[in-house]
C-alpha cells in the first residue's frame, strides 16, 4: 500500500512539472505560443479586400490597402490574410457595396462619395471647398462627428467604417489656366455620377457632364469635354496630364477613403481581432496619408516637367463663395445639426 501510494505521488508531481515546463514541441523543446501574441489563438482566415483603382506601388487606394493587410497578418501572426484585388475586379464602389451584402468579399476601400450616395449625412465630408488643409481633413475624419456618423452608418446601413484613408483634393484639368470661377464658366467638366458634383459645378456656373470613367480619356482627346477634375494621384497615374494643358489646384473636393467590412462579417469577429482591424486600419490610413503628402508633391513635379502647367495660384475664397449655395440645397439631407457642428468644428 506503502509503494502504491509514493508511485501516485511521483505521477503527479511529473504531471505538474511538465505542465510547467510546457509539452513538448516537435523537436523536443517546449511548444511554440498559440499564433497572435498574447496566448491567443485566432483562426485561420483569408480575406478578399476590394478597390476600384490600378495595383500599383504609386496609387492611394492600393496603398492603403497593402498597409491594412500587412498589419492585420502581422498581428494574428499570419492566421488573417488578403487577396487584394484592385481594377474594379469585384465590381465598381456601389458594386461592392451590394456584394457586402451577398457575401462575395469580406472588406473594400470605398469612397466616403459612394457611401454618401447611399447614405444622406455622409454628404458632410462631400461639401465643396469643406477642408482647408489636409490636416484639418484628418481631423475632423478622426473626430467624434464623424465617428457618430460612422456609428449611424452601421446601424441603419450596416457598414462599418473602420477608418478613413487619404484620396487626396480634387482638381481640375483643362486646357486652360483657371484661377477664379469667372475662368469655369460654361465649360464641360467630366463630373462623377453625384448630385453634389453635379449641383456643386452648375453652382460656379459650368456644365458638369457625368461620364463613365472608361470613356474620359478619349473624350478629352476629341474635345468632347473641355476638362475633368480629379486628385493628384489619379491625374498622375492615369496620364490625364499629357492631354491637358493645366492642372488648376482648385481643392474643391476631398476625397476620404473609408475601409469598409459589413455589419455581419464585423459581428463575426472575436473582440479581439475587431481590436486588430480598428487599430491596424487606423494605423494604416495615418501612414497612408503622409506617404500621399510626399508623393503628391513628387507627382506634382514630374507633372510639371511632363510640360503641365502646375496653377497653384488658384482663388479658393472666391469658389467657396461662389459655392455655398450648395450647403443650403444638403443642409436636410446631412441634417442642420451636424453640418453645424462640423463647420464649427472647422472654424
């Protein structure tokens, strides 16, 4: 009875000091921690992220997105990872916004426009000549204003916003130099498909033309259109510059980039990996945005010595002028009290 007792003993003091020791690895070691950091163990997973733009190293949305995905997979220790597929492949924005709901992709950048045309407040970040800076753009993007926005967007739509990425100003390309609106007036701008670009440039007196993005090109070429307006990267990378003459810093758009998942991939998450995908998004969008600032003024000069004229002395108090009747014509559809609070956060 003696021996049968010590030999329990012995047993179970091995168990506790193995356990303490860790169990063994394949190679005889002690195993490795469960993947992620921290004694978490996240499943495996591979993502589609979507963006409408080229997959190149010198694109805004491709930049963020690469930035996202090396985040995310770093910190799940290689258990989360993406497919990026940019060119439209999954479709357009508003495309992409419906495969959310059918479950054809997991995540997307999508414009804060896109998400504008579905949903009314989000015209807040859409009003002419709204930002004056970049720097006052992020701010008011990282707010609280917007994160209510946010928040209503996933309750009534079912999108969450992770974070909002840089697209950059808009301006406009033409054949000719334009520094006040009097030098817009009348001429056929290529406007996306948005009533507050369209209402925005029938404002200043032009003849905005929405055209699907395939045929710009062209119709600059054969004069159908007199210009188009677009960001900086997209003017560079998309050679807009070597067919018109100027490229007139009007900055009467900015262009927020949101990374957006659906309410029910989100809610399908642990707290956890949520934790990883605010902070990772958010993280990148920072990132994205000072490498934008840089290359900007890169693209900017290789503009210039393509032989477009760069107008940087463009009369932007005189276009906001000229354009705040379009904040009456949104105020209901925004709502009066948040475009109060943003133009007073701005002030």
């Amino acid at each position: 009875m003696m021996k049968k007792t010590l030999a329990l003993i012995l047993a179970a003091c091995m168990t506790v000091a193995l356990a303490a020791c860790g169990s063994p690895g394949p190679d005889g070691g002690s195993a490795a921690p469960p993947s992620g950091g921290g004694g978490t163990e996240f499943p495996a997973m591979h993502l589609q992220l979507g963006h409408v733009n080229p997959t190149t190293d010198e694109d805004q949305y491709h930049k963020y997105a690469v930035l996202f995905a090396e985040k995310v997979t770093e910190r799940t220790g290689g258990a989360v990872t993406f497919d990026i597929l940019g060119n439209s492949e999954l479709g357009g924005e508003q495309e992409m916004l419906t495969g959310f709901d059918v479950g054809t992709h997991e995540v997307a950048i999508i414009s804060n426009l896109a998400l504008a045309n579905v949903y009314g407040p989000c015209n807040v970040v859409e009003m002419p000549f709204m930002f004056s800076s970049n720097e006052k753009a992020w701010s008011f993007l990282d707010s609280d204003i917007m994160q209510g926005v946010k928040d209503s967007l996933y309750d009534e739509m079912g999108y969450k916003v992770l974070a909002y990425g840089e697209g950059g100003f808009r301006n406009v390309l033409s054949q000719k130099a334009i520094r006040t609106p009097a030098d817009i007036a009348a001429m056929k701008i290529r406007v996306p498909e948005s009533r507050s670009f369209i209402a925005t440039f029938e404002t200043l007196g032009a003849n905005p033309t929405p055209m699907a993005f395939a045929e710009v090109f062209t119709a600059v070429q054969q004069h159908v259109i007199d210009g188009l307006e677009l960001p900086v990267a997209s003017a560079y990378t998309g050679s807009y510059y070597e067919i018109c003459s100027h490229y007139d810093l009007t900055g009467h758009f900015y262009n927020a980039l949101g990374m957006v998942c659906s309410k029910s991939f989100w809610e399908g998450l642990s707290p956890e990996l949520q934790e990883i995908f605010l902070t990772s998004a958010q993280e990148a969008a920072e990132e994205q945005r000072q490498w934008l600032q840089q290359a900007s003024e890169d693209m900017l000069q290789k503009m210039e010595d393509g032989g477009c004229t760069v107008v940087r002395d463009v009369d932007t108090e005189a276009f906001r002028a000229a354009a705040a009747p379009v904040y009456d014509e949104y105020r209901d559809i925004i709502g009066g009290s948040l475009l109060d609070d943003a133009l007073g956060f701005l002030s």
